[in-house]
C-alpha cells in the first residue's frame, strides 16, 4: 500500500507562506490578548482551542492538504505568541528566561524524535507519531521565536524594522549556508524555522505599534486581515500545485 505525505515540502513558498503566518500569528495573537482585553492567560485558553482543533483535523486526514496544513502553523503561531507572553509577562519570567525554557523544549523534542527514528527529517512525513513529533517541535519552534523576536526589541532596545532586518539577515545566511556548504540540512531547516519566528513577530510588531515607537500604527486587526489575505492567496496557489502533481 501506497503512503501518503501528510506535510509541505519546503521550497520557497513554503519559506513565504511561514513568514506571512508566523506575521499573522503575532499580530492576531496580540489581537486577543491586547485589543479584545483578554489577557494572556485566556489568550492562551482560545488559541490552545483553535489549536487543539486544527491539529486533530490535520491528524485526521490522509494526504497534504496545504488549507489544513497552514491552518495548523497559524494555530501553533498563534499559540506559540501567547505561551511567549504569558512566561514573561504573567510568569514574569522575562523573555531571556522564557527562551531558554523553549530551547530546552525544543531540543528535548527534537532529541526524541531522533531517539526514535534516527533522522529529524520533515519531508516527507508518513508516520502518525512522527507527525506529532514534528508538530510539536513547531510549535515550540515558533514559541522561542516569538521570545527572541521581543527579546530583540523590549532587551535590546533594537526597533522593531531593525530586528526584522536582524533576523532576516539570519535567515538570508542560513540560505546561503544551505547552498554553499555540506552543513547539516536539517540542522539549517530548523534554524532558519525559528528565525523566521522573529523576523514575523518583528516585522508584526512593526506593521502594529504606535508611529511613536517606529511603528505604522495599523492595529492588530488591520494588519491580521492583510497577512490573512497575503497567506490565503498562497495557499491557493499552492493547492493548484499540489492538484497539477501527478499521481
């Protein structure tokens, strides 16, 4: 019997589409927990919903369906902004702490995962339990990127443009690194995965903070539906190629 890829191969799309979430994931994040007043601790209860729902669908169906997939990276996104805010500003454990503690989480998964199969490949992936390793390890991913993105701006003091220029040379490293060296190319996916993190929130924070703090002031909901609409015209893109691939 056949065995159907269940994730995204990643290819340049894949690196747009994850960059425009992980921008949505933030902004929509603080959407909740900022604009609707809710607080990071019941912030934390709605997207773990959302989250929860998407991932058991994703679970449940049998092949790639990129509307599921993505619907699933904005849930751990999301997630992952609030589990970042609610560490240091409720826990006050501060953003340095917080991700050192999603490092650990990250690298105990990852250790897991390789435990188990030998490899931390992310494509394709066909196993159930696999598939619940790579999850989570994205959503711890997108966790740390998120604490490291405000670590960047709240400790560093870099304004939120700079710190989405910081990343992005990073990640434009990274890359660089993929095609010009025989390092690693999973270590490099999952480094570039978390960079790409910051460089969303940064760049989320830069879309909604006030003028006076170097933002564009568009507010979160504003800036959440051009990111939604940015990522929607890709997924429909990506769909047409997963209908053209033969069978």
């Amino acid at each position: 019997m056949k065995t159907i890829n269940k994730v995204a191969s990643v290819t340049l799309l894949f690196w747009l589409m994850k960059i425009t979430a992980t921008t949505l994931g933030e902004t929509f994040g603080d959407f909740i927990s900022m604009t609707l007043n809710l607080g990071y601790t019941m912030g934390i209860l709605v997207t773990l919903c959302l989250f929860i729902i998407t991932i058991s669908i994703q679970l449940t169906v049998k092949q790639y369906i990129p509307i599921v997939y993505w619907l699933v990276i904005i849930g751990t996104t999301t997630l992952g902004t609030e589990i970042s805010d609610f560490i240091d500003r409720t826990l006050k454990a501060g953003y340095l702490a917080g991700s050192l503690i999603l490092v650990a989480g990250l690298l105990t998964t990852l250790f897991l995962w390789y435990r188990k199969y030998k490899n931390l490949e992310v494509y394709p992936v066909f196993e159930r339990s696999k598939e619940i390793y790579y999850w989570i390890s994205i959503l711890f991913s997108n966790s740390l990127g998120t604490a490291f993105g405000d670590f960047l701006s709240d400790n560093l003091g870099l304004s939120y443009l700079t710190g989405a220029w910081v990343t992005g040379i990073i990640i434009l490293v990274v890359v660089l690194l993929h095609y010009h060296t025989k390092i690693n190319h999973v270590l490099l996916f999952w480094i570039a995965f978390v960079f790409t993190r910051p460089f969303g929130a940064t760049f989320g924070d830069f879309l909604t903070k006030p003028l006076s703090k170097g933002g564009l002031d568009l507010g979160t909901l504003n800036a959440s539906l051009v990111s939604l609409g940015l990522l929607l015209f890709m997924i429909f893109i990506s769909h047409k190629k997963q209908e053209n691939k033969p069978l």
